[in-house]
C-alpha cells in the first residue's frame, strides 16, 4: 500500500461550480417558510395575474433597453422619447406614461445617469416567479407614488393629512385581508378617522375634521386610496350591485398576508430585530433561507434612514465574522441603488473590495457568476479563503470539502501555492480545518504542512 502524492491531483472532486454558488453555501439555512392562508392561488397563478398588471411596464421596459431610452436627470420620459414609445407600442402617450412609472417602481427599469437600463428582475421576467411578484410587490407598496393625490381647482387638504392618510393605510388593507370578505366603506372611513386621530394626538395636533362649512377631507381621501390601490391591482373592481364594498383581489391579498408575516419575522426576540443592530440581525438571518433573510433585510432597513443602515452594514462587513461579511453585503443588494456611493467608497479597503467589485458588476446588470472575473487572481483566492472561513465557522465539513471546487486554481499544489502567499489573516485556521475535514490523506497531509508554513512564516 502506497501513499499518493498531491503532485498532480486535482483540486475538483466534481464539476466546477462558479464562486457565487460557493458564496451562498456559506450564507444559505433551511427554515420552513410559514404557509399562507387557506384559499390563497399558488405562486405560479399570482405571477401571472403580476404579470397581466405590468404587462405594458414590462414591454416599455424591453423598449428602452433596445430604443432611445433616454429618461434625463428627474427620470421623468421626455415628450419625443414618450411619442416614440407610443408609436412603437401601439399605446397612448397617458398610457406610455403610466407604464415608465410602473416599470420604475417595480424594478422593471433602472436608470444610471439619465439612461434607462433593463433592471434584473426584466431578464427574469419570462423564468422567475418570484421576481415577477417582488416587481409587483415593490409597485403596490409605492401605491401612492404611481397614483399620486392630485387636488381639484380648488385648494386640496392639508399635505400633511394626506401624508397621515398613507401612513393609515396599510392598517386599512391588513383589515381588509383579515375580514377576507367584501367591507363597507364606512367601516374603512370609521378607520380612517380612528387612526388619522391616534397619529394626530402622538403630535399633539388638532382633529383632522373640516373647519366651519368646509367638508371633511377624509372621505375624498379615502376613495383616492382605494381607487389608487385598485389601479395596482390590489383591489377588485366594486361591484355595480354593492358599490359601497370594497374587497382585495387575491394577489392583494397574497401581499398584505407578506407584510404581515414580515412584521412577525421582524418582531422575533424580546426586542425585535428592527431595534437591534446590524450584526444582530444578521446573525439571526444566518439561520433563514434566502427569501425570509430578505424579509428580514427590509424590515430591518425599513426602520432606519438609507445612508445610516448603509454605514452600520459595512462597519459590520469589516468585522472578523467572515460570514457576516458575506450577509452584510447581500442585505445591501436590497438596498440597491441607494447604497451604491457607500460601496463604491470601499472599493479599496483590501478586506472589502471583492465583495464590493462583485456588488457594483451586479448592480450594473453583470451576471453574478461571471462577474467574479472582474477579480484579480489574488482577490479572487482572498475571497475564497474568506468563503472557507465562513463555512468553516458556521457550517459543516463536506460544506468545507465541496467549496474546494470554486478554486480558481486547478491543482492541489497551485491552490495552496496561491493560499500562502494571499494574506489572509485566517488562512491557518482555514488550511487546519480542510486538513480535518477532507477525506483524502495525502491531500491532508499537504494541508497541513502548508498551514504550519504560513503559521510558521516559511510561506
């Protein structure tokens, strides 16, 4: 019996998977994900009644990303651009209009200095369900952005009771999704006025009623809210024979049921994970697949300002927790464009750029499994002696062996070559924990020789 040599062996025990799937192993737990009511249509029915309601958005959107998708500065499409569209489209310029906004709010379009770009979820448009109902979903949440209030001749309400009649809605939805059948209109105004009063008396703000002979603006504001909810999809068409009942539609329905279970992810712990800092929350997202950890990612963003949810994720990022690292930058991929100066600021911090390189080729439409080629091939070992670190510390030890697929380097002598002359602070621990873990002795054995070296400084 002879022992082999890692002269010439193969790093790969199977096919090559690209660095990103390796990336994911280090950040992906199983969490069963709650069920939504009984009745409610599956994934695949309510992406095809989002895709009906975008469906003009979505071929504006392939427009632009073929024609003068020119949008300036505000974004706003400027007249010529607008009748283009029209004409190519077969649409009114009102309709073309109505379309831009929606392909915005939905992620359908992105706009980079003034050029309009086919935002991600259009490449999955045709193949993704998810993205289909998270486009849909970003649009029903900016209800009051692609149906804005728009006063008659006369002067309007105050603009700060229509901001208070936005904040209140939510409540009127999650109340029509838990009666689960048609709710008259006065019950929902009756609503209104409670929850307009509870936010006006937090300000020590007088009643919100009208003022002599003038009338009440809630009434008015509410049909705004409702027709502007319907014009999203969220609510049915009323009922020529009970007009005065509102119901949701079952996508509507589907959405008001995830926000709601985004609150109760949120709220786990005693003190809520909005309330607890960046790492806090990463950490418990560790333990969640990948759509719950989004959930939790926007929760968490949605009680803090941008830039300073911004600045906490990367000051998290450059911590010792190479999986954090790793989470940190996928809760800035819901940020999105928000965040991209911040990244863009950390390009040069050695311990972050791999990560940042990979976040800007995505955010500019990059493929993620190819946009590793963007690394130079000492930032691309870094990035996988980091991933190895994260499996190393939170996963398990085929986890550790299978990530040695995604080296770069072909050959067992190449990669550890590579790994000692890179720097990482954790090589060591990472070179002692593959040793431990792969089941070949001779390649073992080389692992460890090479971390006593680096330990040793003989690398």
């Amino acid at each position: 019996m002879t022992s082999r040599s890692p002269r010439d062996t193969p790093l790969r025990l199977v096919p090559r998977r690209p660095l990103t799937a390796a990336r994911r192993t280090a950040t992906t737990r199983r969490s069963r994900p709650p069920r939504p009511p009984e009745g409610t249509p599956p994934l695949s029915q309510l992406a095809r009644l989002a895709r009906a309601e975008l469906a003009d958005a979505a071929r504006l959107s392939r427009w632009a990303g073929t024609g003068p998708g020119t949008a300036g500065p505000t974004g706003i499409l400027p007249d010529d651009a607008a009748a283009q569209a029209a004409a190519a489209l077969d649409l009114t310029r009102p309709q073309i209009r109505t379309a831009w906004d929606r392909a915005r709010l939905s992620g359908l379009i992105e706009l980079h200095g003034g050029t309009a770009r086919p935002g991600w979820r259009l490449r999955a448009w045709d193949t993704d369900d998810t993205a289909v109902l998270r486009g849909w979903v970003a649009l029903f949440d900016a209800w009051s952005l692609a149906h804005p209030f728009l006063p008659g001749p006369q002067a309007g309400p105050d603009p700060a009771l229509v901001a208070e009649v936005i904040e209140a809605a939510p409540q009127l939805l999650s109340f029509l999704h838990l009666s689960n059948e048609p709710v008259p209109i006065d019950t929902l105004l009756d609503l209104l006025r409670q929850r307009v009063a509870e936010l006006r008396a937090e300000r020590h703000e007088p009643p919100a009623d009208g003022v002599g002979d003038a009338p009440d603006p809630l009434p008015a504001l509410l049909d705004w809210t409702l027709d502007a909810v319907a014009r999203v999809g969220a609510l049915r068409p009323r009922d020529p024979k009970r007009p005065d009942e509102v119901t949701l539609t079952a996508i509507g329905s589907w959405a008001v049921w995830v926000k709601l279970e985004q609150i109760c992810v949120a709220a786990q712990g005693p003190a809520g994970h909005m309330e607890q800092s960046a790492e806090t929350m990463l950490r418990a997202s560790a333990r969640l697949s990948p759509g719950p950890a989004r959930a939790e990612y926007r929760a968490w963003l949605a009680a803090r300002p941008v830039a300073l949810a911004v600045g906490e994720l990367l000051d998290t990022a450059r911590g010792d927790d190479a999986l954090l690292r790793g989470l940190a930058f996928e809760a800035l991929r819901v940020v999105g464009d928000p965040a991209e100066p911040a990244v863009r600021g950390v390009v040069e911090e050695p311990t972050l750029r791999p990560y940042a390189v990979l976040w800007l080729a995505e955010l500019d439409g990059g493929d993620p499994d190819t946009a590793t080629g963007l690394l130079t091939r000492e930032e691309a070992t870094w990035l996988w002696i980091d991933t190895a670190a994260a499996v190393a510390d939170h996963g398990e030890d085929h986890l550790l062996v299978s990530h040695l697929e995604t080296a770069v380097q072909g050959s067992v002598p190449g990669l550890l070559e590579e790994v000692r002359n890179v720097g990482h602070p954790r090589t060591v621990q990472v070179l002692v924990a593959l040793a431990a873990a792969h089941p070949d002795p001779a390649l073992a054995k080389a692992m460890r020789r090479a971390a006593f070296q680096v330990h040793t400084g003989e690398a």
